[in-house]
C-alpha cells in the first residue's frame, strides 16, 4: 500500500509538472508593512536568475490623479551597492514570504548614492492590461518627415509623455512609513514622489549607421530608453542557455525591427499566469494595444555608471506576442509571434555590385513608417552618398490588403540630401494609409529596387511652344519643351497631345514639374471637404501624387466644374452646378474656377523644375 501511495503521488507531481505554471499567489498593498523584508529576482550575468534582498520603506499612495500606489523599496544584494537601481531590471518580481507584490520600476533618477526604487503593485499590473480592446485614435503619434532627431523628439513627447516622474507637485503622493520619513537622506516624504521615475529601458540597435543612430537614439532617450549597440539577436557560441521556460526573474525582449537591422527593448518579466506574460512594471511607449514580438533576452554584464548604470543586452528568439503597453505595465502572450511586414530593398549602384537587404517591421501605427524610413535612410547612409552629388531613383511597390496597391517610380537629385527626401517619398503615403481614421489598414509587404548614381540629374524646364498658333479642335497637336541639363545641354522632348472636339475658344496649355503642380492642386483644393474621404481614395490620390521625374501637361479651359465627395469633376452643366450649389451645406461641395480638357505625361529621365504657360487659341474649321 505505501508504494502504491508513493507511485500516486509521484503521477500526480508529474501532471502538474507538463500542465501551465501556475500563478504565483499574490500579496496586497494594502498588506504591505513598513519593514518588511522581501526577494527579488532579476539577471545580472547571462541567463541565470539571481536573488537580491529588498527592505521595505513604506507605500507611497498617489492621491491625486490616477490614484495609483507605488511601494517604496531599498534594495541590496549583487551589484546593487555599486552600481544602485540598473536599467534593465524593469518587472524584476518582488515577494514576502513566497507572495508575489509587484515589480521593481521606479528609480531616484541619474546620481543617486543609493539603490532606491519603486515597485508597482502587482494588481495594478494585471487589472491594467485587457487583452480585448483597440487603441483609439487619441493616442496615435503623428510624426513629420523627413524626421529629424528634434522633430521625433518633439513629437514623442506630445504624444509618448509617459517618462513622468510617479508625482508632478509635493504633496500629491503621500508616504506611509514607519518613522513619517521618506528613509532617503536629504529627501522628505512629500518629495520622494516627484522624484521617481521609471526605470530607463536598454534599447537594443544593431547594425545602424551612426547618423541613423543617433536621430533615433537622442530622441528616444528623452523617453526613458537608453540606447546601445549590440550583437544579432540570438545566442551565441560559448553563451550561458536559458534556463528552462520562460519564468519569473528571466531578461525579455520587444523588438520593433528585425532581419539585417534589429531595434528593441529589454526588461525583465514580472509574472506569468498560464500563457499571460507581465513585465516591466511601466509602459514602453503607453501605445495602449499592440502587436509586438516578445523574445528572449542574454545579459552580457552591467555596466555600473553614476549617470544610469545598465544591462548590456540582446534579444534572443521570438517566443510570443506582447498586446499591451500599459501605465503599469507590458503584457502579452506565450506562443507565435506576430505578423511582421516584409520590406525588401535591392540597391543597385554604379560603384559596386546589386545588394538586397531584408527587414521585418511591427504592424504599428507609429512603428510601421518610422522603421521603414528609418531602414531606407540605413542602407543608403551605409553604402551610399547620403549627401551632395548623388542621384537615386526608386520602383517599387507597397501591397495592400483589399485594397489596391500603392505603386513608387521617381528620382531624386540635387539638394543637400536626395536620400532623405527618396525616404521620405516612399514613407509618406504608407504613414498616411496607416494613420487614416476611416478602416485599419493592413500592409502586407513593401518591395522597392533603389538604384543610385553619384553624378547629379538634374534639369530646368526653360521653354514649351506649339508651331501652329491655332490649333484645330479633335486635331493631334505635337507640343515642344526644351530642358536645360546640370551641364547646360539642351534637351528638345515632343509631346503629342490631343485638342478635344468639342474645344473652343482661348485655353491654357500649362507645363510644370510635380512640386509646383501639387501648390497649384493644393490652393484648388483648400478646404477640407475636397480631401479624400476614404481610403479607396487616398489609395488613389496617393498614386497620382507627382513625381520628380515627369513633366506634367494639362489644357485648361474656363468651363466650371466641382468637387464632390472628394472627387473632382470638370466641366459640369450649369444645371448640375446649380443642384449642387444649393446643397453646399451638407459639406460635400466645392467649386473648381477651371475645367481640366486633357492631361498628359512627359517623362524626362531627370529631376527637372519649372512651370510655363501657354495661351492658344483653337479653331473649329
């Protein structure tokens, strides 16, 4: 009988053992005493969870606001004496007597002499973070390229303003601790709110050019990340394994960019209930929902520092997807990662043989643009001229979900940066699409062929002419520009265009670049009623934005016309204008002075600007 006991026993240990980890139990602020003394668990070296001690001061209660708690902490053991609170110990987990409280997050800030920190309750973590919700339009991030490293900080801190200290006046937060103290030299309890920060998160860059690097980095490190160099993700020969599966005190990772560039973050995970994984303890960008690789991370050493000591360290394999970023914490799911769009650029060069880079970018409303100009601007900074003399022209394509596909084809020259202005060419209709407040937008692949030059292209439209002054109606009429090249060659181009039949009288023959053509478009189209108003239609102005390399021709006549709905119509009876007209307060309607006969292209194989007018007369007979 006792062997049949012990043999039960023993199956019932190993079910529970292939089963889900089970959640650990819990404690309770309002439980937490001043003195207590807890366990923390974090990696300080490679992948081993190592233990440190933690001594409670007392709860700080955030009064004002969000009402939020904060437990505050001293922390001794490992490194800690050294080096004080690490960057990278987001999420360590925290328990008293086998119960789990909450996660190391809240740090003094650069200097401080001691390792004083903040623990989120863990309550607040996981009450949080839904796994069912959407992330509504207020909290997207509107950013403007070309981006520069003040204009990405400027509007991360609009719109990402979560690298607040726990308490913005004294007072707001209040201290309850044994002695009525804060326990912190030189510091009173009504303050130590307005001290506490998150903890800086080490975010991973590898394989970016140091002028990509540092917009990047100088504008993220105003939002609490601390930017560094590392290896390609993954272990390495002669790299301590991971030990076992995922669990609480184990190094994560969030990556945004992966393939022959890796970009993401790296903490420490807090708390695992079945598959729900929680960490950090504070957001990563409080994007709210999300679908963001979760992967393993490898701590290489600290690197203890007065400013802000931190763990150097890399991502590893993806293991799962993480959903929410949260005021108190990241959360996600063991298992498949997500969806990551392809992005393929082949750079073909006049100086070396054709290259083809690979990249995998989040699916994110902010992420999804930035990364991609980001990519772009990478390659061309690390093979190419990114500044002066260079020419670059791009095809390419950027494949929709139910929805046509939006087709790039133009060059760039001249300027101080024609790389920057290509990047932003290619990363501005794909910024507008997934920004769009009509339909999510799902962008299943961007593939675009770069081919660069290092001798300019450039050319001035200087003259357009007709030989025959009165030109016939429904006649095929040859029209004539001449450019004028970077090395002063002149170049005659013929364009046969078509006179309508039923034209007549005085019309406008205008010829201009794209630039100037799009201010002439732009002041027709003023008022917001005549933008877009779908995504069908943004599909479609997107692919008609002009290009640098074409010459556009448009004959113009004085008959009016209307924008209905966001399309254009020309030429409209008076009837029609006048029903229209009278239902202008529904705010669909605008009129247009001139009706559009004919338009027509002339692509010139150069960067060329200019505009003329042309005046003729058509004849009937």
């Amino acid at each position: 009988m006792p062997l049949k006991r012990l043999v039960f026993v023993l199956m019932l240990t190993t079910v529970g053992l292939a089963g889900p980890r089970a959640a650990a139990p819990q404690m309770g602020v309002q439980e937490i005493r001043p003195g207590m003394v807890g366990i923390g668990r974090t990696v300080f070296d490679g992948t081993r969870v190592e233990e440190f001690k933690v001594n409670i001061i007392g709860v700080l209660e955030n009064v004002i606001g969000s009402h939020r708690n904060l437990i505050l902490a001293k922390l001794e053991g490992g490194p800690l004496a050294h080096t004080g609170v690490i960057a990278g110990m987001s999420g360590s987990p925290v328990s008293i007597d086998g119960r789990l409280i909450g996660a190391v997050s809240y740090a003094l800030g650069s200097f401080s002499k001691e390792p004083i920190a903040g623990i989120t309750p863990i309550a607040e973590m996981t009450d949080a973070a839904s796994f069912n919700d959407t992330r509504p339009t207020g909290a997207r991030v509107h950013v403007d390229f070309p981006a520069t490293r003040e204009s990405l900080a400027l509007a991360f801190r609009k719109a990402l303003n979560w690298n607040r200290p726990f308490a913005d006046r004294p007072g707001d937060a209040q201290l309850m601790s044994a002695t009525g103290g804060s326990g912190i030299a030189g510091v009173s309890s009504d303050q130590v709110g307005t001290l506490l920060r998150p903890i800086a998160t080490p975010l991973v860059m590898s394989g970016f050019e140091p002028d990509v690097a540092d917009t990047l980095g100088g504008a993220l490190r105003e939002q609490g990340f601390l930017p560094m160099g590392s290896a390609a993700a993954g272990l390495h020969p002669g790299e301590m394994p991971y030990e076992g599966p995922l669990k609480p005190g184990d190094a994560v990772g969030v990556l945004f960019v992966t393939g022959d560039l890796q970009l993401g973050g790296t903490g420490t995970v807090t708390h695992l209930d079945g598959d729900r994984v929680y960490a950090f303890g504070h957001p990563m960008y409080n994007l709210g929902p999300t679908e963001f690789p979760m992967t393993r991370a490898y701590v290489y050493t600290v690197l203890p520092s007065l400013f802000a000591s931190m763990k150097l360290s890399s991502t590893g394999e993806i293991i799962g997807t993480f959903l929410q970023d949260r005021a108190t914490a990241i959360a996600g799911r063991l298992g498949p990662g997500p969806r990551l769009i392809p992005i393929t650029l082949t750079l073909e060069s006049d100086r070396g043989p054709k290259r083809t880079f690979h990249f995998g970018i989040v699916n994110d409303q902010l992420f999804t643009p930035l990364m991609t100009y980001a990519s772009i601007l990478n390659t061309l900074a690390s093979y190419e001229r990114q500044y002066g003399a260079a020419s670059f022209s791009v095809r390419g394509t950027a494949t929709l979900k139910k929805h046509e596909n939006i087709e790039f084809d133009n060059l760039f020259s001249g300027g101080d940066s024609p790389a920057t202005g290509m990047a932003t060419y290619v990363v501005g209709p794909i910024a507008s699409l997934v920004g769009n407040d009509y339909e999510k937008i799902d962008l299943e692949g961007l593939d675009l062929t770069i081919a660069s030059s290092e001798e300019p292209k450039t050319a001035i439209l200087e003259r357009v002419w007709i030989d025959d002054p009165r030109p016939r109606a429904g006649k095929t009429v040859p029209v004539k520009v001449l450019l004028r090249t970077y090395r002063g060659e002149e170049v005659v181009r013929t364009l046969p265009i078509e006179i309508p039949a039923n034209a007549s009288g005085s019309l406008s023959l205008l010829v201009s670049d794209g630039g100037r053509l799009s201010q002439i478009e732009q002041r027709e189209a003023r008022s917001p009623q005549q933008q877009p108003r779908s995504v069908p239609q943004m599909i479609r102005a997107l692919n008609k934005l002009p290009r640098n390399n074409t010459l556009y021709v448009k004959l113009l006549g004085s008959d009016a016309g209307a924008v209905v709905n966001g399309e254009r119509l020309s030429s409209l009876p008076p009837s029609v204008l006048a029903v229209l007209e009278a239902d202008r307060n529904g705010g669909n309607f605008n009129p247009l002075h001139t009706a559009t006969l004919g338009e027509w292209e002339l692509q010139t194989g150069h960067a060329v600007s200019g505009s003329r007018t042309l005046t003729i007369t058509v004849s009937q007979n």
